[in-house]
C-alpha cells in the first residue's frame, strides 16, 4: 500500500517528506532483562535538532507488526517530517518466544514501559552505533506514542498509575523526559469496564488510574473499535484516557475506524480489518501536527491540522479539547 496523494488541506502547512534512513537492530545491553533490548532508529537523513518519539507497539495476532519492525505507515511519515523515532521490541513481542513462564509474561506490563526510560538512558549510546544521528538528536524534545497495549504504555509513562496485581502496591512510572504524548485505540478503564476473561487474565488493566495523568496527550479512537474481547462499554471504552485525564489533552474520533485505525501497523497487512489509506493519512499527519505544536509551543501545526479535518466536506473525524 503505497502512500496516497492526499488532498488534505494541512499539507499546505507540512514541510515537504525527505528521504529517510532506518537502522536496526541497535541493540542495547539490558541487565536484569531476558534479552538485550533491540531497537530500531528511524530518521531523516538530513537536519539537526531533531525530536523524538520513542514508539511502543501493540500486541495483535502478527509476528513481527509486533516489534521493531511494525508501524511503517507512522514511522516513516513521523521520520520524513522531521523526527526521530526510536522503536523497541518488547518482551511481549511474539518474535522473541520467550518462555511463558517468563515473570511479567504474557503482557510484560511494566518491562515496556522500563524500556523506554532505558533508551533513553542509553541516547548517547544509540547515536554511536548510528553514526549519521551523532549530534543530532534533541534530548529536550521527546513524545511518546504507542497503539493498542503501546498505548497503556504511553500512558503509564505519561502519568497514569495502576496497582501492582502482586503485591497492592501502587505504580507509578511517569518519565518526566517525555514532554506529550499520542495514545492510538488505547484501553480505557478496569473494573466492571472489562470482560470476565481480561480481568481474569490480565489483571493489571483492571485498576488504571488517570487522573494522575498529567502530560498533554492526543488520545485517538475509532468509533466502530468495540474490542469486545477486551470491554463490554464499546468503543467509547478508548476514549477514556481522555474522559478520566486531567487537561491538557484532546480527543481524536475517526469516523468508521476500527482497531487498526485504518491500517497503522503496517502496509497492506491481514489483521487490519478497516483498511482505508485515507484514514491512515489523516492519523499521520494529526498525530504528527499535534506532537509538532506539543513539543514546540507556538508552532501552528495543530491548529492548522484541526482546521483542515473540520473544513472537509465529509470529515473523516473530530477533535475535541480541554
């Protein structure tokens, strides 16, 4: 699936796509970790100065969407307009097999979100084993963004707590270096929120808490992703990191988009059940509008983007704010 030709109203306000380079497996030593974590290093191939966005994947039924190797449609739009992305594999990534008695199996919960706070521990050491990003990244600029369980870890580390299903205690594992955020179809609230079998399963969604969820975040939804074998509130469930946060923080809901959200995970790939290059198209260019305005205040790139949705004449979605 290639890029479409978009006449989306906010290119006027995109800076032309430059070539990109992509390196991985950088990998970097972990100790205390099953494996060393790997990560993959998207870029423009030319710049300085350039933000990040450390990017956490989903948990769906492919092999290797799930690692560093998905999420190509966000990345290398992300990558060609000016940032830096940096993406783990994470422990819960099926390419590993690790063995399922491994601690903190299936989900590795808490490892995700450690993972991101390691790479960015180790910036120095990634630009080493790049060297064409050598001196180019900029430390004081970082979002996160993560879809489906990436998105619980872009809110954990954006703020949000949870308890510990171990031992009661509670979580919090906030990276005050993350400066926004993007939550793509991210799951919503715990208790009577979730079906029998999650709560059971996977207890540690069933006690979000986020209210405590400070940092400014985009939060993306699709009003048909009803993830009925993850809650029984419908697609409204996905909207809750919103709903439940604290301002800052604005709502995306994309018209007809299910959990794939047109198909970011990857191109042409068999788990995206509402492919639509359109969608796909609208979602890069917001996301990367909001995290523009996000990480440089002042910058009208949102607004423009909010403008250019709301003037079509058959939106694709809303944006709502507080």
């Amino acid at each position: 699936m290639s890029e479409p030709t978009s006449t989306y109203a906010a290119d006027a306000f995109t800076p032309p796509p430059t070539p990109v380079l992509s390196v991985g497996p950088v990998v970097l030593p972990a100790p205390g970790r099953p494996v060393d974590l790997e990560v993959r290093v998207s870029a423009p191939v030319t710049g300085t100065g350039l933000p990040v966005i450390l990017l956490s994947h989903g948990q769906g039924h492919s092999n290797h969407l799930s690692s560093l190797n998905g999420y190509a449609p966000l990345v290398n739009y992300w990558a060609a307009h000016g940032f830096a992305v940096i993406q783990p594999t994470h422990l819960s990534s099926t390419t590993l097999s690790l063995d399922p008695a491994t601690p903190g199996a299936p989900m590795y919960w808490r490892s995700r979100a450690e993972d991101m706070t390691r790479i960015l521990d180790a910036l120095d050491a990634i630009e080493a084993a790049v060297p064409q990003l050598l001196g180019r990244l900029d430390r004081g600029r970082v979002a996160v963004a993560g879809h489906s369980m990436g998105g619980h870890t872009a809110s954990l580390l954006l703020g949000a707590r949870l308890t510990d299903p171990d031992d009661g205690t509670e979580v919090n594992l906030a990276e005050p270096r993350i400066k926004a955020g993007v939550l793509l179809a991210a799951p919503g609230r715990g208790g009577d929120a979730l079906t029998e079998r999650m709560a059971e399963d996977f207890p540690f969604l069933g006690t979000p808490d986020f209210s405590r969820m400070t940092a400014p975040a985009l939060v993306v939804a699709g009003d048909k992703d009803a993830s009925a074998h993850l809650t029984v509130n419908g697609p409204d469930w996905h909207t809750d990191p919103y709903a439940l946060a604290p301002a800052p923080k604005s709502l995306l809901t994309l018209f007809d988009a299910e959990h794939g959200l047109g198909g970011i995970s990857g191109y042409d790939v068999a788990e995206t059940t509402d492919e639509n290059p359109e969608r796909v198209s609208a979602v890069q260019r917001l996301t990367w509008a909001y995290l523009r305005s996000e990480l440089y205040p002042g910058d009208p790139a949102w607004e423009f983007a909010q403008d250019a949705l709301a003037g079509k004449a058959d939106p694709l979605g809303r944006v709502e704010s507080k």
